[in-house]
C-alpha cells in the first residue's frame, strides 16, 4: 500500500513537472497562478543559462564579464506562472542613467492607485514623454510630483524588493533629472541612478503579471511603455527583423555606460531582457546582444 502511494506521489510530481516543460507557444498568454516575485531568482533555467553563456563567448563579451562590467538578465515568460531564468552578472549594480525612470513610473501610478494624484492629460503627456522619449524635463517634474521619498521607500520595500542593500543593491533613483544636487545617492555605490539587471528584471516580470498594480492601471503603465519613440539599440535591432513584434521598454545612456530593458512578445513567445553594461561600444553590442537573446527564446 505504501508503495502504490509512494509511485503515485512520484508520477503527479514528474506530471506536474513536465506541464512546465511543454512547448510553451501552446501554454496561455496569462496565467493567473503566478509565482512570487522572489521566486524569480529561483527559476533558472540550465539549458537557458548555458545558451546565455554561450551568447558571451560568441560576441566576446568575456572580458567585460570578468570585469563585471556587463550585467545581463533574460527572463521567458511565456508561461507567467512557469518562467524560464538566466542571468550573467545579474546582481551587480551599476549606474544605469535613464533607465531607472521606470521606477519613476511606477511611483506615479502606485500613488494613482492610492488616490493620491489623478491620471489626467497632464501626467499622461509627462509619463509618455519620459519614457518614450526619455525627456529629462519631464523626468524631474514626475520626481517631485510624486515625491523622492516615496519612490524609494517603494523600491526597497519589502513587498517588491527592487532595491536590497543585503543583495548588491538594485534599482533607485535618488537625484531629479537636471542640474540639482542628488536628494539621496543609494548607500553601496554612491548612485545616483542605479539597477542591476535582476532588480528590472524582476520589475517586468511584475508589471506582467499585475503584482505592481491594480489589473485597470497595469494595462495603461504597460501603454506608457508601449511605442518606444527612441529608435535605438534594442529596438532598432528586433524592429529591423520582426517589425510587428510588441515592446515594453526603457533604455539608457550617459557617456560609455548603455542599457536597455524590454518586455518582448513576438511568434507566440514573451520574454523580458535587460542588459546593462560599461563600454563605449555599448549601443553596439546591445544590438548584438538582443538579437542572439531573441534566437535563443523565439
């Protein structure tokens, strides 16, 4: 009798397994049984990772990984409630330049869902200026109206954990998008605008399956950043080959340090990819990188 509990017990374990396995193009777009967002750090995938891997050596990227100037995370969602991880540096924390106005964003809308500012002409016209077209001015104005402060208490909150001083740090912004002195620098690195590649990562990953926000305020936090206006680096290389793929995105760059980050759903596939690196080639490369990192999903 043991026996036959103990073989039933192993063959729903290997079942439930598998479903995870399965050709996911045939799996929901959504899935309402999401996993926790710390669980994302616990979802690598091998095969994923050692293609990732592979990705590196191939555009001779070793050096930058030695030298952890190169933070990467990829992320495939097809199935939400199943996701498939790989990183290379993923937690290493650098400056991230425009990139962290997500987090900005984000801010704006958490206080729309608390009732404290109203989703009006004004702020959509602001949110899509500095997303889509990474307007500084518009940045500085939505980091005062929604308060410094407040965004990132929301970053190192507990409940989303984008930024943890115990984990290398992660995603902040602490300074306006203009000339003023810095309101707060994160403690590790002195940053002024930081992520590493898991802390964004894991933002996509929770816009995606509404664990930032209320269902009706994902779906237009998602909109704002739809229709990327900056056609470059991610961008212009999936555009170039998929034009009708959909992205999610945000990018940045400030001297030798570039970044991107996108939720991509192109041929029945959705991933996230993020990638931040120092280098003066960095638009370059992340134009390579994208398009290795869309073989390796799609």
């Amino acid at each position: 009798m043991r026996l036959c509990i103990f073989s039933l017990t192993v063959f729903l374990f290997l079942g439930s397994f598998t479903a995870c396995s399965l050709s996911q193009a045939k799996l929901p777009k959504h899935d309402v049984s999401c996993r926790g967002a710390l669980e994302l750090e616990q979802s690598r995938d091998n095969y994923l990772q050692g293609r990732l891997s592979a990705v590196m050596d191939k555009l001779d990227l070793k050096v930058l990984v030695e030298e952890k100037k190169i933070g990467v995370a990829v992320v495939d969602v097809t199935r939400p409630s199943c996701p498939r991880f790989a990183g290379v540096n993923e937690n290493r924390m650098m400056y991230a330049a425009s990139l962290p106005k997500i987090a900005i964003l984000f801010g704006l809308f958490k206080r729309i869902e608390e009732g404290e500012l109203k989703w009006d002409k004004r702020y959509r016209a602001l949110a899509s200026n500095m997303i889509r077209y990474s307007s500084n001015n518009a940045a500085t104005e939505l980091f005062y109206a929604v308060g410094p402060s407040y965004i990132n208490s929301l970053l190192s909150s507990s409940r989303y954990h984008f930024y943890d001083v115990n984990n290398g740090g992660g995603l902040w912004v602490g300074k306006e998008y203009g000339s003023a002195p810095a309101w707060k620098r994160e403690p590790l690195k002195n940053l002024a605008h930081a992520a590493s590649a898991m802390s964004v990562a894991r933002f996509y990953y929770m816009l995606d399956t509404n664990q930032l926000l209320e269902q009706r305020l994902t779906a237009k936090m998602k909109a704002v950043l739809s229709k990327p206006g900056l056609k470059h680096k991610f961008v212009k290389a999936i555009m170039q080959r998929h034009p009708h793929a959909k992205m999610f995105r945000k990018s940045g760059t400030w001297i030798d340090f570039h970044s991107d980050s996108a939720l991509i759903e192109r041929g029945g596939r959705r991933y996230i990819a993020v990638v931040l690196m120092e280098n003066c080639d960095g638009a370059e490369l992340l134009e390579r990188i994208i398009i290795e990192i869309d073989k390796i999903i799609t």
